[in-house]
C-alpha cells in the first residue's frame, strides 16, 4: 500500500513540474508558432504516457529523463532554441559564433528515445543479442533524428519565413547534420551511463 501511495506522489510531483514548466513557458513566448511547434511533442509524448500508463508502464529511471526532455522543449519553446538567454552567455564566455541550446535538445533527442527504445525491446524481449540490440537502438535514434529535421524541412517549406525561428539554423550549413550527430552521441552516452542502471 505505501509502494502505491509513494507512485502517486510522484506521478503528482511529476505531473505539477511538467504542466509548472509548460504554462511558465507559454506566457509571452518569444514566437507564438514557434511555441506550438517546440511544445507540442512534450504534449504529445504527455497525451501517449497516460494512454499506456496501465498497460506499459515505464520505469522511474525513464519518466525522469522524460521529463528532463520535456523541459529542455519547453525551455526552447519559450525563447526559442537560438535565443536561450543562458546560452546566449555561455556563448560570449567562450566566444561560440551561435548560439548551441538546440545541440542540448538534440543530444536529449538521442538520449531519451535510446532508453525508451532499449526498455521497450529488453521488456518485450524482441530481440535478444546486444550487438543487434545496440544496432537497433542507434538505428531507430538516427532515423527519429532524420526524421524530426524533414518535420522542420516540411515546416519552412509550408511556413515560408514564419519558420525560421522553428528551424534556428543560425546561418549555420552543417546544422541539420550536426543536430543528427549530436543525437548519435546522446543516444551512445545514454548506453555508456545509464544501462545498467535501467537494467536493474
């Protein structure tokens, strides 16, 4: 019974951080349409969690790093990603040209989705060796990458210039596949870290 009781607190706790975040986001962001864009998964991923929370729950390890995701889009949300003001310091204190919060969100873009990748694979079991199932993961973390950068491709076509704020490419050539090699490594530093962790 105290098992139980101590799961709803922190689904409660997490639930008030993340709709805490949210609404502190969605007052007076920096672009309107930009805020729909960046929060919308978080809302998403929130709207799939309560669907399967019965018949797939998640281990605690994961609904934190989730969480930790939602936030860093929500954070990007507000500002956008090319204008975090904490980025904008880091970026004068180390003489960056641009500036990097969206190579954050996109190292959790690997992070998050290897972890939820292994779990749903050891769990229900679908694929046994761990050199496949590593594969596997880098695999389906590389292509979520590729495919979130045709969304902002499909985005600044649709939008025309309204989705340059969405993009934040920053004048930057490389950035699409910067942002898809910034996912590799998150995806690579959530095995390295976090494995056996979750294994337990």
């Amino acid at each position: 019974m105290k098992q139980s009781n101590s799961l709803t607190s922190k689904s409660y706790l997490w639930l008030g951080i993340f709709f805490g975040v949210l609404v502190w986001s969605g007052i007076e962001p920096k672009d309107r349409l930009t805020w729909v864009l960046e929060a919308g998964p978080a809302i998403i991923g929130l709207l799939v969690m309560a669907k399967t929370r019965i018949s797939f729950p998640l281990t605690p390890l994961l609904y934190f790093w989730i969480l930790l995701h939602c936030i860093v889009l929500m954070v990007g949300a507000k500002y956008t990603y090319a204008e975090v003001p904490l980025f904008d310091w880091i970026s004068e204190l180390f003489g960056w040209e641009r500036n990097n919060y969206d190579k954050v969100g996109h190292f959790m873009q690997g992070f998050v989705p290897a972890l939820l990748t292994r779990e749903i694979l050891l769990r229900k079991k679908l694929v046994n060796a761990d050199g496949w199932r590593n594969f596997i993961i880098l695999s389906i973390c590389l292509a979520f990458s590729a495919f979130y950068e045709l969304i902002e491709w499909w985005a600044a076509i649709a939008l025309d210039q309204n989705a340059q704020a969405f993009l934040g490419t920053q004048g930057d050539p490389w950035d699409t596949q910067s942002d898809m090699f910034m996912a590799l490594i998150g995806a690579i530093t959530a095995y390295v870290i976090l494995s056996k962790l979750q294994d337990r």
